[in-house]
C-alpha cells in the first residue's frame, strides 16, 4: 500500500539519519504545554455497563 502524494513544503522528508529533538514541540508546534485531563473511566457501580470490560465469571 502507498501513502498518498503529501505537498513537501507542508510535509518535508524525514532523514531517519537526523537525530530525534528533545522538545516534542519542535515536532508539534500547535500543542499546549500542559495536556488537559483524562476523562474518568467509568466504575461498576456507576450505572450501566458503558463499553466496559466485563467482570470475569
């Protein structure tokens, strides 16, 4: 399977030779510094089986 024709001015080649940079928001310039927080999984008992992973037998 090919990827599709990306434009290489939005896209330039990667240089698997080229070090990895430290900050990951040289890579991501677009990211906020702090993430914001993960949704609650839901518990058993919170009412409903929500897509959750059943209780063993």
């Amino acid at each position: 399977m090919t990827g599709p024709d990306l434009d290489p001015e939005q896209y330039p080649p990667i240089d698997p030779r080229e070090p990895v940079p430290d900050d990951a928001g040289v890579l991501l310039p677009d990211t906020p510094d702090e993430l914001p927080q993960a949704p609650a999984e839901p518990m058993p008992g919170d009412g409903g089986n929500a897509g959750g992973v059943r209780e063993p037998a």
